[in-house]
C-alpha cells in the first residue's frame, strides 16, 4: 500500500515531462522569472546610465542585446522590464481573482435574481476592456503604472467571476454535493469544502491564461504611455521609443518585441499543459 502514492507521484512527474506544451512553456516562463528574479540584485548595466557615445549600438560583445537611443543596455532594461511587466501581472490577476471568484460562486450558490444581477453587473464590467478602463482611469488620476494594474485587474473581475460560476453551477447538481446539503451544511461550507476544490485546477488554468494577457495588456499600455513611466524601463516603452529608429536600428523592436512573444507564448503553453496534466477528462480523452 505505501508504494501506490510514489507510484502515483512518478506517474505525474513522467506525464509531466512527456507534455511537450507544459515542458517548453514551464522553461520560458522560468526564463522570464528567473531575469525578473536577478535583476533586483544584478543587472549587466545600470538601466539609469545614459552613455550617448554608446547609443544604438547593435548586439556585441560588450552588450549582448545592444544599447537604446541613449545609451543605455538593452539587456538590463529588458531584465528590468521583466520584473515590471511580472509585478504588474501578478497584482492585476490577484485583483481579478480576489473579487471574481468569491462573486462567481455566490452566484452559482444563491441563484435566482443574485445570480442573475451579478452577471448582468459582470456583462457591464466586462463591456470595458483593460485600454477603455486605463484611459478613464488616466483621465481622472493621471498615467502610472498603479493605475495600469487598476485598470487590468477591473478587467480580470468579470473572467474569473464567468469561470468560477460556470465551475460551480456543473458541480452544485453532484451527488456528493446533495449528500452534503442533506447532512445539514451551508452552501458556504460546502463551497470551501467542496466546490473550491474541485474548480481550481480550471482557475488555476485560468490564472495562468490572465497572466500573459495582463503582461501584454500592460506592455499595450505602457506603449500608449498610459503604464510604467521613464525612466523605469517598460517593454511597451521601449517598443514606443524603437518605431521611428526600427530602419537604422532594428534591435530596438526585435528586442522588446520578442521578450513580449516568448513571454506569452509560454504561460499560454504552460497553461495549456497544467490543462492536459490536471484535468482527468482531458487525460481520459488522450
């Protein structure tokens, strides 16, 4: 009997390692952590050097990415521009998971005119995209990137709240649930014991697609000059700062521009893989 857990654990790590999607998208997201992680304590340059002589200088030696239009190392800047545009995602997706879950499962809970009303309100939220809010919000407080996070995580609210509801409502028909509501407990209860659980593998998923939006929501916003103001480095900004230099100096857009791909195209495979390993209908349909 002790070796069905082990067996089991080896069964997931050899699933895990056999899934193409969660093995190539866990390995960029890593990546992308990993510059953000370093880069509190060490980057190659100072991103706030400005060394005109230097300026635009293709990838060499001295600077494997280049240098910008003053000077300064593109390969800092995108470390830097990691832990910015990760902070920004992190606190947008927790906004939106915080406030959309609890609201999706107290409509699939109660039912009735709540379940209807918070839906409707989710609809009018949801009518608002991240760029529509950030612009109101803008307007009133002025850009920053406080604002931009705001503004996504507005935008994640009615995601999570749609996700978590539609979990809930599959599952309140259930046996175990009815077993459960005729021993005597609340639908709170039997949410945190029962309902939480057995969803989160689909928020989980989830959080992960909401993260690589909110890391492009964020660089669309900092492009419009609506998120991270200079000099702290910004992928958007340094994609807004490369449009009119992309014909002399190409690196300034490919540089920003394929940290921003690689970045997204791996939480996206990563949740696509967690998707494949987590979730038993997906691995009972292969």
């Amino acid at each position: 009997m002790s070796d069905i857990p082990v067996r089991d654990e080896q069964s997931l790590l050899w699933r895990a390692l056999s899934n193409r999607s969660l093995v190539i998208g866990g390995t960029l997201t890593l990546i992308l952590a990993l510059m953000a992680l370093v880069s509190f304590f060490w980057t190659p340059y100072n991103v706030e050097d400005l060394t005109v002589a230097n300026r635009m200088i293709p990838p060499s030696s001295t600077n494997w990415l280049g240098t910008d239009h003053f000077g300064r190392d593109m390969l800092s800047m995108i470390m830097v521009g990691a832990r910015n545009s990760i902070a920004v995602a992190i606190v947008a997706v927790g906004i939106g998971m915080g406030v959309g879950i609890p609201l999706g499962c107290w409509a699939a809970a109660r039912g009735g005119f709540v379940d209807e009303a918070l839906m409707r309100f989710n609809d009018l939220v949801f009518a608002f995209p991240a760029l529509l809010s950030a612009l109101m919000i803008t307007a009133v407080f002025g850009p920053g990137a406080i604002n931009a996070i705001v503004a996504i995580g507005i935008f994640n609210i009615p995601v999570f709240a749609r996700v978590a509801r539609a979990g809930a409502l599959s599952l309140w028909p259930r046996e175990y649930i009815l077993a459960a509501r005729a021993s005597g407990k609340g639908k709170l209860l039997i949410t945190f014991e029962h309902i939480l659980p057995n969803i989160g593998t689909l928020l989980l998923v989830q959080a992960t697609i909401q993260f690589a939006l909110g890391i492009l929501a964020e660089a669309g916003l900092s492009y419009l000059g609506l998120g991270a103001q200079p000099p702290m480095p910004s992928w958007g900004r340094m994609l807004f700062d490369a449009q009119t230099r992309i014909a002399i100096a190409p690196h300034l857009a490919l540089v920003p521009g394929l940290a921003i791909v690689f970045s997204v195209l791996g939480l996206n495979l990563l949740g696509d893989g967690l998707n494949d390993l987590l979730d038993p209908k997906q691995r009972r349909s292969r």
